[in-house]
C-alpha cells in the first residue's frame, strides 16, 4: 500500500472526499434531513484513522507474504486491459467473500460491527472501517496473488474500490436506472447498512452487484410504501456511545457469552465462531431466524388478518 499509484490515489481522491462531504453537508442543511451530527463525523474519522494506523502497521508484513506467495505463482501474466479486467473482478469476488463472512461469522462480526453501528448514513460513514480487520484482510487475497497478478497492481486495485464503496455511503443519490443491473450503487448499500429484517445482511458487494445476485444475498431497496422506511444501525443500539465501546462492545458481548453457566463446548463455538445473534436458549436470533419468523407471522397475517397477528409481524421488524 505504500506503491507510488497509490500515493496519486490519496492526493486525488483527498480533495474528491472533502468535495463531496461538504456537498452533502450542504444538502443536508438545505432540505433539514439531519444526515450528519458533529459527534457521529468525529467518531468516523477517529474509527477512520485508528484503522489507517493499523492498515500501515500491517503494510510490510502483507507485502511480505504477498511476495512469498508471488514467488510460487502459477502463471506468468502480462499486463493487458484482460489482466487488469480480471484482476479487478477477482479481487472484488474475494472481498465480497471477506465481507459475507464478517456477516456469518460473530468473531469477524466483533470487527466488522463498528461499520454498521452509525444510526446516521452519509459518506463519512464509509470512512468508518473495522479498526482490527487489517490483520487479517490480505489472506484474502493470497490465492489472486498465486494466479499470477502482482501484489503491488492487486494493493492499487483494491485501493480504487475502496474508493467506490465509500461513494456507495449517501442517502442524496437515488436510483441509476440500468447501473443498478450491474454495480453496487447508494440504493444497493442503503439496504446492506439497514436494520430492517428484509434487510439484514444483504447486498455485501464492494463495486459489482452480480455476487449477490449470483450467491443469494440480493435486496433490491423498496419504497416506504412497498416495505417500511429504512432505519441504519445496529439491531439493539449500543448503550454507551463512545469510540471504545463502538470498536470493543462485540468482543465483550462474546466474552460474556462464554460465561454463561452450563455452557456446552458446542455452544461456547457458536457463540464465537457461529452466526451473530445465534443463542443456546432462543433469547437472541440470527438475520435468518429473523426472516423466518416474518415469513410466518406474514403468512398468519394473510390467513386470518387479526390484529394481533398483524402486531407481532409489525414488532418482529421493530425489534429485529
């Protein structure tokens, strides 16, 4: 991460990131919609340049590894509009893989959560990145790396979707028409960041649309109307709103977890390794379970439409 292209990317996109917060900042004023808060912008950038701090620590050791693997590669590619089309597929594809796991995973959840943790949505929030995942982002990487690509032409690569993910971060741009078949846009990434059951844990591209669509975690974003009105966040809001418990509250939740009384070791390796929301007594519930439990209470809705059944579909979605 430290290659000359790369030192041209942040000089240019520096400015870029400026112009667009200010815009949106702006906007916001304009139309009252209360996007941005000073507490939130400076909890981003904190987050933002704790991660930095840990992406460099751990510059050298993945360049390390990247060059060893690089010397056993099993193809000798040159550089052609081909190579560098594919390479930015593959390394869009593994890290749609990183992130669907950060999902599925609670340990890699514990890093991941504090990205999702801002009830606000705006471009500073792309800037909000998982302090700890650096350490290990690259392995990743490894197998795009053993194909051939070099490791320096993989780090610019990566550093250009970095790019577009953080532009995806904003309630101002609506839909874009055909775009929308293709690339991970605003609309798509409203619907990863939302809170919403129908929601939850969809849409985990960084720039192209078609892994979701391709392995089963597509959402499209429905209108208010169609569904409900989007709600970011966490499912249960943090109690405490400070940038050690945004980064740390998940690792605590876990260790507490794991002392529970009368804990299985099949459920203490749920409780770290399992799905996030997963509980040994049905206290808590997953993305899927969730979902579930919509289906059904909308299906009672639909066969004998009470109001008590309505209810709890309606508190299903708040509670989720």
């Amino acid at each position: 991460m430290g290659t000359l292209q790369q030192q041209l990317l942040v000089l240019i996109t520096t400015p870029l990131y400026v112009i667009v917060i200010g815009a949106e900042i702006i906007l916001s004023n304009i139309h009252h919609t209360h996007s941005y808060t000073r507490r939130n912008t400076f909890q981003n950038f904190c987050i933002s340049i704790l991660s930095g701090a840990v992406d460099v620590l751990m510059r050298g050791v993945s360049l390390a590894i990247f060059a060893f693997f690089f010397n056993h590669h099993f193809f000798k590619l040159t550089h052609t509009f081909f190579y560098w089309a594919v390479l930015l597929l593959l390394v869009d594809m593994m890290h749609y893989w990183l992130h669907r796991l950060s999902h599925t995973c609670r340990l890699f959840w514990a890093v991941h959560v504090n990205h999702h943790s801002s009830s606000l949505y705006n471009f500073s929030v792309g800037f909000r990145a998982g302090v700890l995942e650096p350490l290990y982002r690259f392995a990743f990487f490894i197998p795009i790396v053993l194909l051939g690509f070099q490791p320096a032409d993989l780090l610019l690569v990566y550093s250009i979707t970095e790019i577009w993910a953080i532009l995806t971060h904003t309630e101002k741009v609506r839909k874009l028409g055909w775009l929308e078949y293709i690339l991970i846009t605003p609309s798509h990434h409203r619907v990863h960041h939302a809170s919403n059951v129908k929601y939850l844990d969809r849409n985990m591209g960084s720039v192209f649309i078609f892994w979701d669509k391709l392995f089963g975690t597509f959402q499209e974003e429905l209108s208010a109307a169609e569904y409900e009105p989007i709600r970011y966040g966490l499912t249960t809001p943090l109690e405490k709103d400070t940038i050690p418990t945004i980064i740390f509250h998940e690792w605590s939740a876990i260790w507490q977890d794991l002392h529970r009384p009368g804990l299985t070791w099949k459920q203490k390796w749920l409780y770290v390794f399992g799905p996030p929301g997963w509980s040994h007594d049905g206290s808590r519930k997953t993305s899927e379970e969730l979902r579930e439990m919509l289906k059904r209470n909308k299906q009672k809705t639909a066969r004998f439409p009470t109001l008590k059944t309505r209810r709890q579909t309606l508190q299903i979605e708040r509670n989720a």
